[in-house]
C-alpha cells in the first residue's frame, strides 16, 4: 500500500506553484485545506488493525492542455486528508475505507476556480480547470500572514503585475495612480529622476511624513524593481495595517516579488523602446509678433525686434526616448525552486541634459532543506545614475523673451551677458549654460534577506526573517566660472556623498488549530531594527575653467558639513485569528513599540486592532443563490501611530556649531531646537465598515466607509528668538479624515474566444482639523494654507479676487472691515495692502485636496490580441498657479514672455469693458499678481493614462521554434487630459507638509509616450 503524503509536503508543493509563502510556513492551507495528515506509520505501535485505504489516482491540466504543479487535492470534510500534483501534473491520493462512499475531491489552484468530484467508485480522474478573474480568490500578505480576499475583515487592494506594468515607468508611485480607491499618486514634475508621491485616505499630520510604509517580501522596507514585482497589495484599514505599530498610520504598501516554481525552467526576454514629448495642454507662450502686439499700448518696442523669433520652449525640451529591456530566468525542482533577473532602463527626460539610468539585479532562491526547515534568500541589488533637470533651464523657457537670439553666427550658444541689446530681464541663455555646468548623482544599493521556517509540529512554525541593506551615493553640482551662475565665485564645485545601512531581524512563532469547525491562529512577534548613516559635503569656490575637481579649487565657498546618525525601533506584538465554519471571523492584535526618534519619557508606545466578518453567503439562506453569489460584511477598529517624517533626533536639545559663533578663532556653538522628552508618537484611531458582493460570479463589488482621527501629531513648532531657539518639537493637535471606497469589476462578456472586463474605482475623502494645541485657532496664520481648527488643512486662505473695476481697469479684491460692535461688511479695493491684512485674508472653501479621485480601465481579449485602455481622474481640487505671476503679469514683468490667454480670458481695455484681466501698465497695474484667489484654478482632471495593444502568437504559429511565447505590443501614456487648467499640467502635489502642496510653478511637465514592445521566452 503506498504511503500517504505528509501534509509538509503539500504546504511545500503549493508553496512552489507561486503561493505566497507566509501563509504557508503558518500551516495554514491557501485552500482551507485541515492541517494534520495522518501518518499510520508514525502511530504503528497503537493499530491493531490494518485498514483497506482506496488509492485515487490522476492529472490536473489548464485550459490548454499543460500539466499545473502544485494543485492541491483534498478530499471535502475530511480532517487533514489531501496531496498535490507533482512536475507532471499527476496525483495519488489515500482515502480511508470508511470514509471513501461519501468522498468529494476538491481541486485547487491559485487564478483557477475550483472544481469538485465525487468519488463514488471512480479511482482514476483527469481534471481540467479554468482560469478565474475572481478577486475574491486571490491570496494577499495581510500583516505577517496571507489570506483569500474572502476571508479577510480588513479593507486592501491588490494590483497584480500585468496591471502594474500596463504604464511605463521606473517608480512604483507611477505606475499605481488610479490602480487602486483612496490611493491617490501626485506627480508634479515629469522629471525623470523624480518619483510620484502617495497618500492613503487623506493627510493626517502637520509635519510628519504621509508616505505609506513599504515592506518588500515579508520585511518592512527593501528594495525590488517594478519589472520583479508579481503584485502589490495595499493596506488601508487598521485589521491589516495594525501589525505595522507606529509606522502603519499611512497605509502599507507590500510588494511581492517574482518567485520560481518547479517544473521546467523558463527564460524569457522583455523589451521596450519608445519616444517621449513633453504635454503643454492648452498652455502656449508668445511668439515675437504677439508679444509685440501685446505690449504696443503700453511698452512699444522697436519692430526690428520681430527679425528674432525664438522658441525657447522647443530650445530647452526635445524629444526623449525610453528603454527597458529585462531578462529572467526561473524554475526548480521539487526541493529548490529560483527566480533571477537583470534589469537595464533607460529614460531621457524631455528637457535637455536630464536622464535616468538604473541596473538592477535579483535573485530569489527557495529552498526545502530538510522536512521541516524551508529557506529563502532574496538579493537585489541596483545602479541609478540620474542627470538632474537644470532650474535655470525650465525657468528661462517660460520666461525668456523670443525677441532674444539663442545662437550666433557660427552656430555657438550666445552668452547673454556680453550680448549687446539683450532684452530680457534676466540676461541668461540656459543653452550656455549647460555647456559647463551640471547636477548629477549615482547610488548603489544592496539588499539581502535570509528567512527561515521551521516546522516545530504540525501546528507550530517557527520563522525568522532577516534582513540587511546598504546603501552609497555620490552626488556633485558644478557651476562653471565661465557661466553665469559660476561666474561670481570664479566657479563652484559641490561633492556630497552618503552611506547607510540597516539591519532587521522579525523573529515569528505561529500555532494553527483547526478543530471540528473552529479555526484558531496565534501569532507571535519579536522584532527589532538598527539603521545608520552618515553624510559628508564639501563646497569650493575659485576652480579653473572646465576642471571639475575639488583639489584644484582655491577656496571653501561653505564649510565642510558632515553627521552621523542611528536610530532604533524594537517592537513585540500578538495576534489571535479565529474563524467558525468559514462564516465567522475574529481577528485581535496588539502592538508594543520603542523607538529612539521619541523623548525617554514617551519612547514606546502601546496599539491594538479588532476586526470581524461575516460571509453571508455561507448561510442557507443564500447558499446556491445564482444572483448573489458572495456576501460578506467587514468591520474593523483600533490605533496605529506615525514616527516617519520627523528628525532622527527630535526629542534631544540640539546646538548648532557655525563659523558666525566663532571667537578668537576657535568654533562656537549656539542653542537650535528645543528638547522635549515628552515627545512621543502621533496616535491615529481608525474605524472601518465595509462589504463585498458577488453577482453571477462575474461582477465583484467592494465598499468601504471609514473615520480616521489623528492625534498628537507632531509639529515643529517655530520658537521666537527671544526664547534662544529656533524652534521645538511637540505633539499638537488632531485631524479628522473620512470618507468612502469603491471597487467594482465586471466581466462584461466572456467566451471561448472573446472576454471584455470592466474596472472602476472612486475614492471620496473629507478632512478636518478638530484641534490644536495651547488653545490655539490657527498654526502658520501667514501662510497661503494654514492650518485652522474647523477647516480642512489643504485649505487655502488668501485675498479674495473681486475682478476688474470697469470703469478704470484696475485690480479689485475684498476688504473685509469688522466695526467696533462686532458687525462684519464687505468691500471692494483696488489697495492690495487692503486685502491682504489678517482681518481681509479669508478661508476660500476651495482646498487642495481633491473631493473624489479614482481610475477607470477597460480591457477587452480576442483570441491572442488584447486591447486595454486606462483613464485616472482627481475631481474637486485648486491648485495655486503660482506661474502666472511671472507671465501673466499685467504688464509689471515687461522683460518676460507671456502666455497666450487662455480661452475666455479679456484684458480691460476701455471704461465700461467687462474684463477678467486688468489694464496693462508698465510696472504692473497695483500689485495685481500678488498673492490672491485670482491664480487659484480648479485642477480637476480626467487622463486618458493608458492605451495598449497586444499580440500573443498561438501555440501553432509557435511551432517548433522553440520559444514557448512571443508576444509583440504598442503603447502610448499620458495621450489625453480633460481639464480647465490652463497651465501646462494640472497634477501637483497633494500632500500638506510638502511645500508645494497644491502648487503649480515653473513646471516640468510630464510626458506622451509611444512605445513598441517584444516580449518572448523559451
């Protein structure tokens, strides 16, 4: 009689069909499979009795007829007994004699539905299953575990690689706007060396960080290249992110990486090239003739002045290119399964002299060492050499003069300062410049992870997830004594360089029980992080022409700078998941956390997380109810706490050491910031509801409702010179966010041949400052968005635009005069100095922060050609076009170009004219561009983000070449924008404690790509 299969090597066999391996090294089954299978040998010294098992035998194919490792076979009800496909995809399975009249096989397998077979006799069963689009079926990491999306209580999303990779880009920011409801990505700049920023479910702080926190396969943290990744799952609500302690406040964002499995090893090659041109939208600047005719009435020019035309704009971008190529290589046996990739990318940025490249380079090695020991060790390391876009350059294309030459005769860029009869304010050709002149870096970062899982029992795991990261940069800035912006040092040269390195260790034990039609699973976690760094900068001044290096320089232009710098968490948690007959789910964590950011009297901090599920669909009520054919509702509560953002050393009392403390030559110190031992994490309380719904088993339906308040946020409050000090950190405050998620995806139509699905996504989020420390009302009450107790902290308060007088042509805004009996009236001014006081300066009920954002794709399949298009849309949000004040100027910045009026604007001409400009004079017309609600626009958008036509060659056209796939693709990003905007880009960043939180100035654009693809493997 052959022996039955061990359940260590079922959970080991799913594990190489490209399960997640947390789950697994839990001895929980992916597929609610019992944990325990008997093993008559172990126990031979207690049987008295020899039973009569009855062996089934058989295969699992996909759709097409190849064989699928690792399919999971279970027999239904049963405790513990099941098995799994080998290479072949075949299968022997024991069943016990009592047991076999009533036997039910189940098959499963992770992207395919399951299937049911009754045994009844049979002992041979050749099944075939049929991939599945059911998001309810997909396996998700969920804080130190992995979970069906059905069985969770917690509110995630996941995007899988072909989603993620639908738009190209380096950064992951990029490639998951719009992917997901309340994940909004802002991209500012089009700048290829700069990434996009995220933000879950609104800002929650004042000067703390808002980015979400990454973890890279099972460990917080790391590094991974988006061509590697096999999906990312986000973590919204706090059942999910909770375990993340005092780094979760902001949404967890955990990548999963490529991971081989066993069978025949696959090679393949992907490659993308492409061109890229930068987006204006309806924003266009002036040729010379009309800025002449602009500016005849009121600063006539000599019409020579037309015999130039110069287009500084095409002068300072061009046409970029991008280029991806990657090759990996993957397999196994049934003992050791791998995954390598390298990884070359290329992206010349649209404006002259600035480009992106990155090498990359990983291995994923999985390994059964013995029955109950499992290791894994992940190593990626990556090269980023990044040429910085030039300011001056994307400052002079906006507001340089097209009356202006750029070249001389022989062809050489002009030096605008020796040329006569420059008429531009600024007297600066960027296309010298950057003949000489520079702003580049290059890093090299390395990250191996070494995890172990040992099976103590059957019920009990032991892990211990380690990892290590270096890091090292180099960065130099080089201004030539023969440019402008060189020429008053005599030249300037800038070396900075960094190191870092970090080292965590996550040490798990886990006990699984599953008894009658109870599930309970206890989790423990021990774990603690160090990282250092260090930097080092020298400034020199008075280099000879062309000669880049420090040792030839003849002065110090600043003092040497340098810091080194340790920080600390350790953290201990414990969690209980308990669930009845798949009905009915428990789930409670809590969460001890020291950090050294914080003061010694607040250094740790305490959280918990509750979360419960129903799944309605499991009651008789509506089991095999073809209309609803899964229901669930969701509840979570609990705290999570923020420590990013703030500086390595916030709590301590810190004295700066300056040449301007010098005496008698010898250095000086002087008091900077404030301690505060009592400072301590911000705390945020989360709740969320949620439910999803299946229709017909092809339109899934996801929502969620949530209130998250934020306390004791951390602030860097401004101190008064009187005080000694520049300013102190401090808890202050709390932020209410809140708001509703959807998902909803629909398999439109689906047969043998044609398939059309249907995603939509909307996130709506509201925010509100609740309350501020020392009864204060208001912090930053100059600013253009203050923070104020009652208002939204994206909220922007300003003079508010009433116009143009018609009778004069001169700017209005609004005075707001409070009598001394409290009585408030309202007038209009043409006196900025009016406007602008505390008392006029009013809350415009117009923020930043958009009312809805969300994303849109459709992707409809025939046969091997596949079509898709991707639209992300944010409703509801201002951004101040800070821009305008330079070009769009009433005449006070004759010497800059100007832009073309946008549609439906007028310039006040004559008395009586309804005008939305004011008169243009020379000078300017009374301060019209200060600061006002005249350049606030409504950024609303919608962005055609993505189009995508592929072809797969069929297995006949294949044939014997050899190669096992060959697909071929065209692509196009950013193609279209619907927006009212009139700059060139309405996306800016969306994030209060940045500075250009709702901001749009001088903007890099982003770019319109067109990209060809070949994509092959053997």
């Amino acid at each position: 009689m052959k022996k039955p299969k061990s359940n260590l090597k079922v959970r080991y066999l799913v594990n190489r069909s490209w399960c997640y391996p947390l789950a697994l090294i839990a001895g929980i089954s992916l597929f609610n499979t019992p944990q325990a299978i008997a093993n008559p040998l172990a126990n031979k010294a207690k049987v008295n009795v020899v039973r009569m098992d009855q062996t089934v035998t058989g295969s699992v194919k996909d759709e097409k007829g190849e064989a699928l490792v690792g399919v999971t076979v279970t027999m239904k009800n049963s405790n513990g007994i099941g098995t799994s496909t080998d290479m072949n995809g075949e299968f022997s399975l024991n069943i016990p004699e009592n047991l076999v009249t009533n036997a039910t096989l189940v098959f499963s397998y992770i992207g395919y539905a399951p299937v049911e077979a009754k045994v009844a006799g049979k002992t041979r069963f050749d099944m075939a299953l049929t991939a599945t689009v059911n998001q309810l079926e997909q396996v998700v990491i969920v804080g130190y575990s992995a979970k069906k999306v059905k069985y969770l209580s917690s509110s995630v999303a996941t995007i899988s690689s072909a989603k993620l990779r639908d738009v190209t880009s380096n950064e992951l920011p990029n490639l998951l706007q719009g992917k997901a409801p309340g994940v909004v990505v802002s991209t500012s700049s089009g700048d290829p060396t700069s990434a996009g920023k995220i933000l879950i479910r609104g800002a929650g702080t004042i000067s703390a960080g808002t980015s979400p926190l990454i973890v890279v396969d099972g460990n917080i943290g790391g590094n991974y290249n988006p061509v590697d990744v096999e999906s990312i799952t986000v973590l919204k609500d706090v059942a999910a992110t909770g375990l993340y302690g005092s780094r979760a406040a902001n949404g967890v964002i955990i990548v999963n990486t490529k991971m081989g499995k066993a069978g025949k090893t696959e090679i393949s090659f992907n490659n993308t090239i492409g061109f890229s041109q930068a987006t204006t939208g309806k924003f266009k600047l002036m040729n010379s003739q009309q800025l002449f005719d602009f500016q005849k009435d009121f600063y006539p020019r000599n019409p020579s002045v037309l015999s130039t035309d110069t287009d500084w704009w095409n002068e300072a971008f061009r046409t970029g290119f991008v280029n991806s190529h990657n090759v990996s290589a993957s397999g196994g046996n049934e003992k050791t399964t791998f995954y390598i990739s390298g990884n070359y990318y290329k992206e010349q940025g649209t404006q002259i002299e600035n480009d992106k490249t990155g090498y990359n380079f990983r291995t994923n090695l999985q390994s059964r060492l013995t029955k109950k020991l499992t290791a894994k060790v992940l190593f990626n390391g990556t090269f980023n050499k990044d040429n910085y876009a030039n300011s001056n350059t994307l400052y002079d294309a906006y507001n340089n003069l097209p009356f202006d030459p750029a070249y001389n005769a022989d062809g050489s860029p002009i030096d605008a300062r020796s040329y006569k009869g420059w008429l531009g304010r600024d007297r600066e050709n960027f296309l010298h410049s950057v003949q000489y002149n520079y702003s580049k870096a290059q890093s090299l970062t390395i990250n191996t992870d070494v995890n172990l899982d040992y099976d103590l029992t059957d019920k009990i795991t032991l892990s211990s997830y380690n990892r290590v990261n270096f890091g090292n940069g180099q960065s130099a800035w080089y201004n030539d004594r023969r440019t402008k912006q060189g020429g008053a040092n005599g030249g300037e040269l800038n070396n900075g360089t960094t190191y870092s390195n970090r080292l965590l260790t996550s040490n798990r034990i886990r006990y699984t029980e599953d008894f009658g039609r109870h599930g309970l699973t206890l989790l423990g976690v021990a774990e603690a992080e160090t990282s250092r760094s260090s930097f080092t900068t020298a400034d020199g001044k008075g280099l000879p022409a062309g000669h880049d290096v420090m040792s030839v320089a003849t002065d110090v232009r600043l003092n040497p700078t340098g810091a080194n710098e340790q920080v600390g968490f350790r953290k201990f948690l414990g969690q209980a998941d308990y669930n009845y007959d798949n009905k009915y789910f428990l789930v409670g964590s809590f969460v001890n956390e020291f950090s050294s950011l914080f003061g010694k009297n607040n250094s740790s901090g305490n959280f918990f997380q509750l979360g419960a599920s129903w799944i309605l669909s499991n009651e008789n009520f509506l089991k095999n109810n073809n209309t609803i054919t899964f229901a669930k509702l969701r509840a979570s509560h609990g705290t999570v706490g923020n420590a990013d953002g703030i500086s390595n050393f916030a709590s301590l009392g810190l004295y700066s050491i300056s040449s301007d403390a010098s005496y008698s030559g010898l250095p000086g110190a002087f008091p900077s910031q404030k301690g505060n031992p009592n400072l301590t994490w911000e705390k945020i309380k989360s709740s969320n509801i949620g439910f999803d719904l299946s229709f017909f088993n092809r339109i899934d339906l996801v929502v969620d409702a949530y209130v998250k308040e934020a306390s004791e946020l951390l602030y860097r409050k401004p101190l008064a010179a009187t005080t000694g000090y520049s300013y102190v950190w401090q808890n202050a405050g709390s932020i209410r966010n809140k708001g509703i998620e959807f998902s909803l995806t629909s398999t439109n139509f689906k047969t043998k041949d044609f398939e059309w699905e249907t995603n939509l996504n909307m996130g709506f989020n509201r925010n509100k400052v609740l309350e501020l420390s020392g009864g204060a009302t208001v912090f930053n009450s100059g600013a253009r968005q203050p923070i104020a107790v009652g208002h939204n902290m994206d909220e922007f308060n300003m003079p508010i635009w009433a116009g143009v007088n018609p009778d004069n042509g001169q700017p209005q805004w609004e005075r707001v005069i409070t009598a001394a009996d409290g009585n408030i009236t309202k007038e209009l001014t043409s006196t900025y100095s009016q406007a602008q006081t505390a008392t006029s300066r009013q809350f415009t009920g117009k923020t930043a922060a958009p009312k809805f954002t969300g994303g849109l794709s459709n992707t409809l399949t025939y046969k091997g050609i596949t079509l898709s298009a991707f639209f992300n849309f944010v409703v509801g949000n201002y951004v101040y076009n800070e821009s305008r004040v330079y070009f769009d100027n009433d005449g006070l910045y004759e010497s800059y170009n100007q832009m073309v009026p946008a549609k439906g604007w007028t310039r006040w001409e004559k008395p009586g004219d309804i005008a939305t400009h004011p008169k243009a004079i020379v000078g300017g017309n009374k301060d019209s561009n200060q600061s006002s609600t005249r350049y606030l626009e409504n950024a609303s958008y919608i962005r055609l983000r993505n189009v995508r036509l592929s072809y797969s060659l069929p297995d006949n056209m294949l044939g014997k070449t050899g190669f096992s796939k060959i697909a071929v693709f065209v692509s196009g990003d950013n193609l279209w924008t619907g927006t009212k905007f009139s700059g060139p880009d309405p996306e800016a960043s969306l994030s209060q404690i940045d500075l250009s939180s709702g901001l749009s100035s001088i903007r890099y654009p982003i770019s319109k790509k067109y990209l060809f693809g070949i994509n092959f493997s053997f």
